[in-house]
C-alpha cells in the first residue's frame, strides 16, 4: 500500500473531536407516545427513547469507523439506534434477560414474513410433559403445575428448535450467539407470562411478588395461553413489517452479558459512549426481570438474588466491607455522612451498606468507561438525582466528580425536571419535606 492510501486510511479512521456545543439533546424522559410500533414490544425499564438516542449519535457526525458503547445496555435502546444509522456498536449488560430482549430489538423487517409460519410449526400439537418441571422449578412460583408444565413445554420448544450448540455450550451459555428469531419468540413468550402475572405487579415496574401462602396461583387454559403467544407473534411480524423498508447498511451489533465494573474492553477502543446508569433509587432492575429468569431457568440456571448482588444499585446488603473513597468527590462524602447519621432506622446499617456499594460499583464503572475511551472520545451520560428522605441525593454532581477523578471532563450538561419519580411511589416518602419529582441531567464528557 502507497504511504499516500495509508494516509487517506488513517484519515477515514481518525474520528474529529465531538462539537458538544452541536449535540441535539431532548429530554430523555419516556413517554406513552415515544413508546409505540416496533419499540412498543419492548417495555422494560430503560433511562431514555429511541428518538433521544438517535438525535445525539446524529449530531455527534462520527465516522464510519466509530464504535459506540453503552455499558449498561438494557432493552437495547442504543445499539438499535446506532444500528440503524449505520454505526458499529456494543452493548453490555449483567442482566441475560435483557440481551435476549436488546437482540430481539435488531430483528431487521427482512424477518418479519418467517415468524408466523415457524411459530405455526413449532407450536402445533404442544402438550407437555410432567417430566419437564422439577419441584423447585422457579415457575411454580406463580402458576399451578399443569399450567406451568404447558408454559414449559413452549419454551422447551424454542430452546430446541431456535437455540443451537454455539448458544448452549458445555461451559455455559453464550447469549451473544443467539439469533434475533430465538429472541423474538422469547420475547413474545416473556409477554404472555407478564400478561398472566399481572395481578401480582404495582405501580413499581421492579415489584412482581410471588403468592402468599394460602393464595390461589395463576392457572390457564392451553388455548388461552397458545392464542395469546400466536397473537404477540403475528403482532410482533405485522409490526416490523411495517417498519421502513428503505435498503439500510445496519452497523455491527456485539452484545455480551458482563460486568460494567470490571475490565471488559481494551484500552481507547471506544469512541462514544452513550448510556444510562443504574439510578441510586433503590429499583431492583434484577426484580423487574423476575419472571423472565424464572421462564429461562432450564438455559440460564440463574437465581434472581446472585444476579442482583453484582448489578449496581442492589437491594442486597454487600458481602464484604466498603469505605468512602477519595475518588467520589466531596458531594458523595458529605451525602454518605449525613445517611450515616439520620435518626431513622437501618440508616447507618443496611441503608448505608447498599449506599456504599452503589458508589464502589460507580466509581469502577466510570474508571473503565475512561480506561475503554480513545483521546479523541465523548462520553454521555443520563442521570437522575433522588432523596433519602429528606437528603437530596445529588448524583448527577457525585457522577461529574467521580468522572473527574477517572480522568473525563464536563463539557456541558443539560437538565430536564420531572414531575414524576420512581423514588416517590412509595407513600411512606412522602412524610419527608422535600421537592416533588426529580432532575434528569444528561451529563456530556471528553478524555482529558
């Protein structure tokens, strides 16, 4: 090669440094509206929409060679978006429940005419097999035995049909193997089974509780539970065929299930990051899957309660001791200070245990963001502030002072007020004096 085409290569290579300034950024919030076609089958709690996404990977004019990162990946929002603008990208996320739903996402419209007719193969003459559900089958949580024999049986189905021998391994899972069409049809499956148990969801996205004693678990009929999931597919295909059609070089997609905490990518391999972290606001985002893990027990064996220990923002007291690190800046330090001295109960036990845990995990998190970014990298964040009662929980300040600390600068941030907040469902919050709703700040960072 001609030291002039090396140098038009490097050229082409070589992303421009991010005008923060010419970023479009609207507000991250969700809503019903955003929330509709193919996007609708996807309802699974995520820090911002679609429209969001695309707008800042719009405006940020990366190359072609650019790679974009989101280390908390949830339901996919940023792979799809850079997916569809052509850009490579990777998604992380701890969760396996959530990369079968971020893969779902990718299915092209160029699928859309299989899934019927291989949902009709599939599914004729399902019957099940007692065999199929052990006594500690995570599913008899909720269903009574013939009903969740029937619902076994259906995954069973897609397991063995959909499902091949580079996604289920001797040495475990591999999810980022599995096709689209596999997850399409969890993801349809993962519907019918939240559809069932709704009596037992609230307000609060993460609270799926599991029948009393004595009270009566969920039963259905075949044909109910069989229409149901043929209706999610046809849906699900009618939908995406519908979705613009115009010829789209689709960027690379790698998901992988993995700790944002620790070192997963090589150094200045990055060059965006757009994402959302786990909110400090006590959701229990392992919870929220509850019924998908215990629907994917046979392939996955996986207890919500381990995975929930790794992910930030756990419920779960940490097995090993933590202190306040200089690293998380001065606002995280006093905040933990006064936790630590609130007279109400547990604040200076089990409320400041998860409290540390979550900054540990932060502070990690970021170091590896900073570690992942190349020189030339931008980095943005949406956060969300809370309270402990009374005590503001400033985290989109702890956040800017702990990236500081790993090595990333503010270049701007922008604020939208909510109304509404997760932190304020619960009643007894409302005890406390402090400003209804919260602060959605998306925080814009380089490499210094």
């Amino acid at each position: 090669m001609s030291t002039n085409n090396q140098r038009k290569k490097s050229d082409i290579a070589k992303q421009k440094s991010i005008v923060f300034d010419d970023l479009v950024i609207q507000s991250p919030k969700r809503t019903a509206a955003v929330q509709q076609g193919w996007h609708a089958f996807f309802p699974y709690y995520a820090g911002y929409p679609e429209n969001f996404a695309r707008e800042i990977l719009k405006s940020a004019r990366l190359n072609q060679t650019a790679v974009i990162l989101d280390p908390w990946n949830g339901s996919g929002t940023t792979t799809f978006s850079a997916s569809q603008l052509g850009l490579a990208s990777q998604g992380i996320d701890l969760n396996p429940i959530m990369l079968i739903i971020a893969r779902a996402r990718l299915l092209p419209p160029s699928e859309a005419d299989s899934i019927e007719s291989l949902a009709r193969e599939m599914l004729k003459t399902v019957r099940g097999d007692d065999k199929l559900v052990s006594d500690d089958d995570p599913l008899l949580g909720w269903f009574y035995r013939p009903t969740a024999i029937f619902i076994r049986e259906i995954e069973r189905r897609i397991r063995v049909h959909l499902i091949g021998d580079r996604t289920v391994t001797p040495g475990g899972p591999k999810l980022e193997n599995i096709s689209g069409l596999a997850a399409t049809f969890y993801v349809a499956l993962f519907s019918v089974c939240r559809h069932l148990t709704g009596r037992y969801r609230s307000t609060n996205p993460t609270w799926l509780r599991k029948p009393k004693r004595g009270e009566n678990r969920i039963t259905a009929s075949h044909e109910k539970i069989l229409s149901t999931l043929h209706a999610n597919l046809k849906s699900m295909a009618t939908t995406l065929s519908e979705c613009d059609a115009r010829k789209i070089e689709y960027g690379a997609v790698t998901l992988r299930v993995a700790d944002s905490t620790k070192t997963v990518l090589p150094a200045s391999s990055i060059d965006f990051v757009l994402t959302s972290p786990p909110y400090c606001t006590r959701i229990d985002y392992s919870a929220a899957t509850r019924i998908e893990l215990a629907l994917l027990h046979p392939l996955l064996n996986l207890r919500m309660e381990d995975l929930g220990r790794k992910m930030i923002g756990s419920t779960r007291v940490p097995d090993h001791k933590i202190a306040i690190q200089p690293t998380w800046g001065n606002t995280c330090a006093r905040f933990l200070e006064k936790l630590k001295a609130h007279p109400s109960k547990a604040s200076d036990g089990y409320y400041l245990k998860t409290h540390l845990d979550y900054f540990d995990k932060m502070a990690a998190a970021l170091a590896n963001i900073s570690g992942a970014l190349k020189t030339q990298g931008a980095a943005v964040l949406v956060v969300q502030d809370s309270f402990y009662k009374e005590i503001h929980n400033d985290l989109p300040t702890m956040t800017i002072e702990m990236a500081a600390n790993a090595g990333l600068r503010l270049r701007r941030r922008c604020d939208f007020p909510l109304k509404r907040s997760m932190s304020g469902i619960n009643p007894h919050s409302r005890i406390y004096e402090r400003p209804a709703g919260a602060l959605e700040a998306v925080l814009c960072f380089d490499k210094t």
